[in-house]
C-alpha cells in the first residue's frame, strides 16, 4: 500500500477488536454474498400485512395514493408548457422549433427521454 | 470536541470551473458551502462512561454518529461502500464513505461502484451495513472489545420486522451492544424543534428525504402512524433527473457530469418556482428576468493554437529550398533525356547501317541476311527506322504542335492503314493481301512465275483477305467506338456542369427551402436503401437458415418472397375447384417472369438510388452546417456525435442550466412527471389528514397552523412559499397556514436524538438483549419508542 493510502486511513482494516465475529469469519471468501439479502419487494412479501387488522400503521399502508390533480403536461426536451405530443415517437413538445428537434433525434435519444417519464417501451 | 478535517474535500470540489450568469459574468457567491465529510478518527472514545448512549442517524444519503448530549455528531459521511481492488497488489479492500479521489487513484474502481445498504429508505443488506457499522465505530474511536454503550439507531416509518430484527441481532451479536433503540428521525426533529418553540405540540411535520417523502401528523407530541403518509420521491431523484436532462441536452459532456458533480449543481443553483408555468412562460419568451435567472457553467476549453503567420526568413528559406529541389529534378530529368536521345540515336545510326547493307545485298538473299538480324523484311526496317526517328525528334524537345502534326499523320496513315477496308472483296488482290501496307511491289521478277500460282493461290487468299479486311473493319469500329464515348463523356461533363449551375442558382435564391427539399430527399432516399437492405438482409438471413432449400411457413419474411408465394397460390387457387390445369396454357408460365422481375428491379434500383444519396449528403453537406450524414452501421455512440463542420468555440464548451434549475425540483411537488403515480408534497398533506382516525376541525386548524419542514430537500429556496400556496388550494377557506423550517433540516435529526438519548428515561425506552431474544418478533413488531419523555 502507498504511503499516503495508509496515512488517509482509507482502506477498512480487515480485524476490528471490538467486533466480536469478524467480517472474514461470517463471510468466507469464496460464497457468494449478493444472494443472501431479500429485496425490499421479497421483505414486504413475507412480512405478511395481511394477516394483521388494516388499521395498524404498516410499511404498505402509508404509501401515498395517485394524485388527484390533473398532470402536467411539460415538453419533454425543453420543460415548457406542451399542449401537443408527437404520435409517431410519443413525446411532448411545446411549439413548431422544438418539434423540428424532436422529428430530427435519433431514436436512442427518443427512449431516454421517455424513459425520464417512465414511458419509454421497455422490451423484456 | 469536534474534529476538522479541512484536507479531506468532497470529491469534486477541485473540478470547478467558473460560474456565472450569462448576463453580468461576475463571479457568484457560493451561497452554500458543499458537505465536507468529517472522518477523522476520534481519540475520546475511552473517555466516555458506559452509560453514556452513542447516537447513530442512519440516513439514506449521510451517517451521522456521536455521542449523547452532544450538539454535533462526531463523524459524518456518506452512507455508501465501494469494493475497489488494489492496482499492485491486487487486494479486494473496502472503502467507506466518500474520498479524496486523489486517493483512489490507487485503486482500480471500474468493477466496484459504490453501493449502499438501502432499498428505498429500508436497511436490506446487513453485509454493508456491517462495513458501515465498522468503519463507524472504528472512527469513533472504539477499541477495546465489544461497543459497551447502548446505541440509539434511527429507522423509517413503519420499519419492516425484518429488517428491523436483522438490525438488532446484527448491534447485539457482532458487537455486543448492551441495549438498543429504534426510533424516527423525523420525530426526533420535530421534538428538538418543539423544545425550541419552532413548532407546537400538534403539527404536521414534513420531511422530503434522499428517496422517500413522509409527512407525519403529531398529536399531543407523539407521531400518529395511522395519519402518516409516504412517497417515494426525494433528493436522489431530483438529482437523477438534473443529471439524465443535462446528459441528453450535452451528450459530449456526458462525462463531466458525474453524480457528485451533478449533486453539487443542484444544490448550488436549483429553486423551486411559486408558479411553474409562468416561470416556464419567462424563459420561453426570452425576457430579461429569464437571462438574469439563467446560469452558465463553462468547462475549462483551450483554445487551439492560433497558427502564427510565418516571418520573411520562413518564407525565404521555404523558397531557397523548393527552388533547389525543382533544380534537383530539371537536372534529373535533363540527364535522362539526353541518354534517351543518344540511344535512339546509336539505334538510328544501325538502323541506317543496315539499310544501306541491304540495298548491296541481291534481293533473293535479303531473307537470309535480314534471318540473322532479327527484321523479316525491308518495310519492318523501314517502318522502325522512321517509328526511331519519330521518337527522337519527340526526345529533342519539339514544340506541342508537332504533336497534333503527328496526330493527324496518325489519322492519315490510318485511312492509308485501312485501305482495305473500303475495297469490296471481290476486288481484292493477292497482292494487297500480301503487303496490305505498301501497294507497289517489284514485279519484275515474279512475272511469269506469279500468272501459274495465282489462279492457285487466288482461291485462299480470297479467304485471307476477308480475314484482313474484317481485322480492318474491327479495328476501325473499334477506335470508332472509343471517340465517341469519349464524345459522350464530354457532353455529359457539360451536362452536369449546366446542372450545377441551375442547382446553385436554386440555392441562392432561396437557401431554406432548398435546404429543406435537400433533406426530405435525402430522407426519402436513406429510408429506401434502409428498407431494400433490410428486406435483402432478411431474405439472406432466412435462406442461410434453411438446409431443405425452400421457405418455411414462418420464415417468409421478405417482400419479394412474399409476393412469390402470393402469386404461385393464387395461380394455384385461380382454377377449378377439382383439377389443377396450371400451365395448359402457355400464358401461365408468364407468372415466373413476374417474381423474378420483382428482384432484378431491386438491385437495379439500389444502385442508383446509392449513388444519387450520396450525391445529395455531399450537397447537403456542402450547404448545411448543421446537417449529419446518417452512418451506414448502427452502433449508438457514433450517433451521438455529429461532425464538427465549425471551429469549436468557446460556447461549445457551457453547460447552460436555464429551466432545468426549477424543471427538477418541481418533481417533489408532480412525481408524475417522472413517472411516479403518487401525490406530491402539497396534496400529502391532504391526503395525511383524511387518514387521521378522528375527525375533528379544530385539531386539524391546529395542525395547519404548525407544518414543520425537515430533512435535506427542504433547502430549496422558494419551498416555503409553495408548500403554503399549494396547502392553501386543498383546505378550506380561511384555515390558518403556517409553514415553519427546521433550524438546522439536515442535522436536526441527530441533535433531536442526541437529546433524547441523554434523558434519564431513555433507558426504559430501550431493549436488552435479553428481551429481543425473549419476547420474539411479535414484540418487536409492536415496540414503539415514545417521544416525550
């Protein structure tokens, strides 16, 4: 290790002495760690909500519902107020100039910006 | 006692460049600092009592730790692990927390990105975490063995079982905690401002975090749960929009765009607008307010060297050298002229010598002479002699118009050459036949031997001269042939010329709508190549699929195919129902002339269209700047570049934020417009007093009147002012408003907790070892920290 490394005191040292099981103990090298740990869906799946009154506060039972006002419609490239969408790429855009820009991207360009709106196609 | 550690910058910091808006270009003032981590190691671990809890916020985006009853937290830094390997030695170490990426160079970073225990605001993965814990604690000053402090831990609202018991067993099994906590950091804020008289004993308090909005009503100075309500939008998305928008906007930037940088940009320059669409309307109209809003961040760009212009000597040496160069070559060439010229003329001199010997020699030896020569008779002689003089001449340097002199000897001797030609065949005699060059021969002594063999000879020669005369013929038709499509290209080369200049004075005339015409034309023409070589590449595809040699059922994907199949079972159908009389009649068999008609139009057609799209690009390219040449192969990086036509400049190099530095945050308030169907920050309030399980007006005037506002994103200028506007469209008429600010949104949670922890009753308040193993996960489930204490 360079000597500067050491002296930031970047690396985490492999032996800490108020552990009591040491990282290299608990996971050996060689087993694969990514598996072990559920995702956020697969924890809320266990944890069974269902099972307990719908009143109790729970993880599920907070979430925000949909918004109930009307959405708003901005130009995808430059954000202004866009009335009009392209019917052949499904973008938003605000008056003639942009929508020269928008007929003229390539259509990897197309995808991102629907994809910054979560309505991009997404083939799986 | 607080540490400083000023070397250790956030990363980023040393890349700045200047920024300033477009219309003053002065230098702005920083009005918020960027975050310096504090990690430097503290030494007064063994100072503190075991009693004395240690207070950890475990954020999405920072961890706080420090001790209880203190003001500021000991450590903070960012909560992410990077994996990297050592370049030399090859180690896998882990790296807590942001660096100096001076340091890291040392590292090969490629395959490790930084990773971070969350999931949403959920703790999942207790591997990283544990590394967090460590590098925590070991930063804190721990040694020792074991942590003998009870340790105050926050989580998120309604916190998983899970994830919660994964916690516990990890505080208490890897490092021997005596006892823990678990409560909301929110809360904890709420309640150090409530002491402070920020906030009442019934409020709202709204917290917009790293990934999660939560709004949670307090009544009698305890969280109501059952009221709370969460979206899943925060500081990571804003950031994560500012950084997609500006990478499309410059995609040849895209590197320089990296997530801290991007982070420090939104915290620099990013507001939220009162109203989105007016704010939207100043920029689109280009007023001056939008100019002055407008913020510009120039790259560092070199200019290229500007290319001096050469001095006098420059210019005289460059002269002296070529001119002694050109004096190199003459003489070179001189001397090559002149060695020429005496070859040819040694071979003129024996050429000369020879003719002379042969006119001495008697004429029935002449073959025999000439045998040892090489030359088979005297015209050979003759005609090389004047093809040397020819040539010699030419070597001697004559003037060009000798040479149209000599062409049209050339012509000349070519009607000579061709006597024949214009001789019908009976009339040719064996003579000419004999020697087609030169008519006169010495007749003298074949006379009479010649009258016997000609009437034998005559009946083959006849055949020989026709041979000649259609050798003459070909030749003729042939030179023929060459000038005129010489003719020809001329004709067309002034065609074309007429063209251009037709086509030129189009352009001048009206440059845009010429531009355009060009376009579409060259749209129209890429589209066909495209489809022709799609449907070529499909049909390819599927006859290299197949070993049986015809065209499956689902494989047909061609046109032409298609038509063909068309044809053959309509011509199959287009019979009586019983017998298949295809083909009695002759007419049928015109079917088959029809599909292969279909392919032979096609290649035909590619090709001229090839040629006339490439011709229209170069135009194209010739008079629009902006204009990028579609690539033939498909890789998406290159068509992200378009050529630079024009000098880079200055301008090339500014990364401009205009509307994107309100376009971003408004997604706090419409998670819609990234695609999240939920409610935004004004209406959650709404949304969480509906869910209140009693209905009461006055308690609900009392928790309009106090809106507390915490957590890292309420630090948007303008946030204020539209939360309230916006809570005030969705109450009713009157109600009072009251939207206050944390004294400190991002350090207030842990200040909150640290005071908490430093009561005398924050023992009861926590759990042991003993009763999490005990009392099981139902009970831990339902543990609740109490807040007033």
């Amino acid at each position: 290790m360079e000597a500067e490394v050491i002296e930031a005191e970047l690396v985490l040292p492999t032996y800490l002495s108020f552990k009591r099981v040491q990282m290299y103990e608990k996971y050996p090298k060689g087993q694969s760690r990514g598996r072990h740990w559920k995702h956020l869906k697969q924890i809320l799946q266990a944890e069974n909500y269902q099972n307990y009154p719908p009143d109790e506060p729970n993880y599920v039972n907070i979430e925000s519902p949909p918004s109930m006002h009307p959405c708003k419609r901005l130009c995808d490239m430059t954000g202004y107020k866009a009335p009009y969408y392209d019917p052949r790429t499904n973008l938003r855009y605000a008056n003639a100039e942009v929508f020269k820009l928008v007929r003229s991207l390539p259509s990897e360009y197309v995808q991102r910006y629907l994809a910054l709106r979560n309505a991009a196609v997404v083939l799986k | 006692m607080v540490c400083f550690c000023s070397q250790l910058n956030r990363p980023g910091q040393r890349h700045w460049s200047i920024i300033f808006s477009t219309a003053s270009r002065e230098r702005l003032k920083k009005k918020k600092m960027p975050f310096i981590s504090k990690i430097k190691r503290q030494t007064d671990y063994n100072l503190f009592p075991s009693s004395t809890p240690i207070v950890i916020d475990n954020g999405a985006s920072y961890f706080r730790i420090g001790w209880a009853g203190e003001t500021e937290p000991r450590v903070i830094f960012r909560n992410i692990v990077q994996r990297p390997r050592h370049k030399t030695t090859g180690e896998t170490v882990s790296i807590v927390g942001d660096h100096d990426p001076a340091l890291l160079k040392y590292f090969d970073c490629t395959r490790s990105g930084p990773r971070s225990a969350f999931d949403n605001d959920v703790v999942y993965q207790f591997e990283i975490m544990e590394y967090i814990l460590d590098f925590a604690f070991d930063r804190l000053g721990a040694n020792g063995s074991g942590i003998d402090h009870p340790v105050l831990i926050t989580e998120c609202v309604c916190n998983p079982v899970h994830s919660r018991s994964k916690m516990a067993e990890l505080l208490f099994e890897t490092y021997g905690v005596p006892s823990v906590a678990f409560g909301v950091d929110t809360a904890f804020s709420y309640k150090y401002n409530q002491q402070h008289g920020i906030c009442g004993q019934d409020g709202l308090a709204i917290c917009p975090g790293f990934s999660t909005t939560h709004v949670i009503p307090f009544v009698g100075g305890e969280p109501v749960y059952r009221g709370s309500c969460r979206t899943n939008i925060g500081g990571y998305h804003v950031t994560d929009y500012l950084k997609q928008l500006l990478s499309l906007k410059y995609p040849h930037h895209m590197a320089r765009l990296t997530w801290e940088k991007v982070e420090d940009l939104k915290m620099e320059h990013c507001y939220i607008a009162p109203d989105y669409f007016s704010e939207a309307r100043l920029f689109q109209k280009g007023t001056k307010e939008a100019e002055d809003k407008t913020r510009c961040w120039q790259l560092p760009w070199v200019p290229p060297p500007t290319e001096e212009p050469p001095s006098e000597e420059e210019i005289a040496r460059k002269a002296a050298i070529k001119e002694r160069q050109g004096q190199r070559l003459r003489e070179m060439a001189e001397a090559k002229r002149s060695s020429r010229i005496n070859e040819l003329e040694n071979e003129l001199h024996g050429l000369g010598f020879l003719l002379r010997q042969l006119e001495q020699v008697e004429a029935n030896d002449i073959p025999s002479f000439l045998s040892a020569t090489g030359y088979v008779s005297k015209q050979e002689i003759e005609s090389s002699l004047a093809k040397v003089t020819q040539s010699l001449r030419k070597a001697k340097g004559e003037p060009k118009s000798e040479q149209a002199e000599v062409e049209e000897k050339t012509e000349a001797s070519m009607n000579e050459k061709y006597p024949l030609i214009h001789i019908p065949d009976n009339m040719l005699t064996s003579e000419q036949v004999l020697n087609p060059k030169e008519p006169k021969l010495k007749k003298k002594k074949k006379k009479c031997i010649i009258i016997a063999i000609v009437i034998k000879l005559l009946l083959a020669m006849v055949s020989i001269q026709l041979k000649e005369k259609r050798r003459q013929i070909f030749l003729k038709t042939t030179t023929e042939g060459r000038q005129r499509a010489k003719q020809k290209r001329v004709e067309e080369g002034l065609e074309r010329e007429r063209k251009n200049q037709e086509d030129e004075e189009r352009r001048l005339e009206n440059p845009e709508l010429y531009a355009e015409q060009m376009r579409a034309k060259y749209k129209e023409l890429s589209e066909r190549i495209d489809q022709r070589k799609r449907l070529k590449t499909n049909g390819s595809h599927t006859n290299g699929n197949n070993t049986s040699g015809g065209v499956g059922r689902g494989e047909r994907l061609n046109a032409a195919q298609r038509e063909r199949m068309r044809l053959l079972t309509t011509a199959a159908f287009d019979r009586g129902k019983g017998e298949d009389t295809f083909g009695a009649k002759d007419e049928d068999w015109q079917l088959y002339k029809l599909m292969s008609r279909d392919n032979d139009d096609d290649d035909e057609g590619a090709e001229a269209d090839e040629a006339e799209l490439a011709r229209v690009s170069s135009r194209l390219q010739e008079i629009d700047p902006k204009f990028v040449p579609k690539q033939e192969l498909v890789p998406p990086q290159s068509a992200a570049e378009a050529p630079r036509l024009r000098p880079l400049t200055k301008e090339d190099f500014q990364i401009v934020l205009g509307v994107e530095r309100f376009r971003c945050p408004e997604i706090l308030y419409h998670p819609n417009l990234v695609g999240i169907d939920q409610v935004g920050l004004d209406e959650m309030t709404g949304v969480s007093i509906r869910r209140l399980p009693s209905k009461d007006e006055d308690l609900e005037q009392r928790l309009t009147s106090s809106i507390f506002m915490t957590g890292g994103c309420c630090l948007f200028p303008g946030m204020s002012q539209r939360l309230e506007a916006g809570i005030r469209m969705i109450r009713p008429c009157g109600a009072p408003i009251n939207v206050v600010r944390a004294l400190d949104p991002v350090l207030d949670a842990w200040r909150g907790a640290s005071l908490y922890a430093a009561k005398l009753q924050f023992t009861e308040q926590t759990f042991t070892r003993m009763d999490y193993y005990e009392k099981g996960e139902d009970w831990l489930r339902r543990y609740q920290l109490r807040y007033t204490l």
